[in-house]
C-alpha cells in the first residue's frame, strides 16, 4: 500500500461522517456495546487502541463485529512495529498513532493498514507531507485548540486533521468549523446527555455536506 492509497482509503472512511468512535482500556464486553451505539449513531469508524493483551482481544472482537455491519474498525496507541503486527493479527482496517514515527508508518502501509500519525507541531506536519500523507491526528487537540487548526490549515491547506483528545458533544462543532474534518470521542459514547447531540451534529454535517453537492 502506499500513501497514496492511505489517502484515498481515508477520504472514503470518513466521507459520510465526521465523527470517529475511540473505545480505550473498556474490555471486550464494553467495547462491544459501545461500538454498536457508535454504529447505531452513524460513526463509520471505531478505532481500538492497542496496549495491554486485553486490548488486542477487544479489538479483534470488535473487528469481528464490525465486519458482520460493514463497518471500519482501526488499532489505536500503535507506536511501534510489533503493535503494527499485532494490529494486523486482530485484523485492524488501519492503524493510528499518537506520535508521527516513520518507521511505523511504512510498517502500517506495507501490511495494508492505512496510517493515521499523530501531529502537533508545523514540523512534524511537514515531515507527514513530505512522506505524502494527506490525512493526520492532531492530538492532544484539546490543547493545542481551535485556533491552531486555522492556523495550520494556512500553510498546509491540502490537509485533513482527525483531531482527537478532550473533544465531546460540547466541543466538537468548533473544531469541525475550525477547519477539522473528523473530531475522535470517546467518553461521549457512555453519556446518554451527549449521544442526542452528537446524532443531531451528524444530522446537520450532513445536511450541509448535501447542500454543498
């Protein structure tokens, strides 16, 4: 695979919404349930990160799962290339990272798991282009704010921006009209408070997005 087609699997991933489900440390049970409330609400992708052993046997079931529905399901907190075969075991649709490592990203892509490394500084962001990648994370994207994506989106505006951390049904409109494409939640899932917000931004993103066509 290259970056080309990481690109290209990316921008079909999230093209109907954007928001993406992230289920870390739950179990296998857990994650179960709250993949399926993120399906039943209208998230494309999940993504499962991968650090202890119980984590790779919930993202191998929930991958299971989301197969039988035609859903994407993604290994997260991959930062080295053992997570990378490991993710591929459990088969995982793609990998994401919190950090930009190119080792792993040519890991990723050579067994046919689009990448998604983490970005939070111009620097690493240029050094991503520079390898060809045109969708990243920005993480910690609760900290680095809304105002940091207008103002990357400036110098790098042939780039999409999954921005994850901190981001919830309160949030998550600002970051996508700051320039995001995709906004992660996780702990949002468990709040039946937030679940009709985040139904109603993906009704409205989508509205929007048809209005556009």
């Amino acid at each position: 695979m290259t970056t080309g087609d990481s690109n290209s699997w990316f921008d079909q991933a999230f093209r109907r919404a954007p928001l993406m489900a992230i289920l870390r440390g739950f179990g296998t049970a857990r994650s179960l349930e709250l993949a399926a409330t993120a399906w039943d609400l209208g998230l494309d992708c999940v993504e499962v990160p991968i650090q202890t052993p119980a984590d790779v046997e919930a993202l191998a079931a929930v991958v299971e799962a989301g197969a039988a529905r035609g859903k994407q399901v993604g290994a997260g907190t991959v930062v080295m290339p053992e997570h990378v075969a490991q993710a591929h075991a459990a088969g995982a649709a793609f990998t994401v990272s919190p950090g930009f490592d190119p080792e792993v990203v040519q890991a990723s892509l050579a067994a046919g798991m689009p990448s998604l490394p983490g970005v939070a500084t111009p620097s690493e962001i240029q050094l991503a282009a520079k390898l060809g990648l045109l969708w990243l994370k920005a993480f910690p994207a609760s900290e680095l704010g809304t105002g940091w994506f207008k103002a990357v989106c400036g110098p790098f505006p042939q780039l999409k921006f999954v921005a994850t951390g901190g981001l919830d049904a309160g949030n998550a409109a600002d970051y996508l009209d700051a320039g995001v494409r995709v906004v992660a939640v996780g702990s949002a899932l468990q709040d039946p408070n937030q679940l009709g917000a985040l139904a109603g931004l993906l009704t409205s993103r989508n509205r929007d997005a048809v209005s556009r066509l």
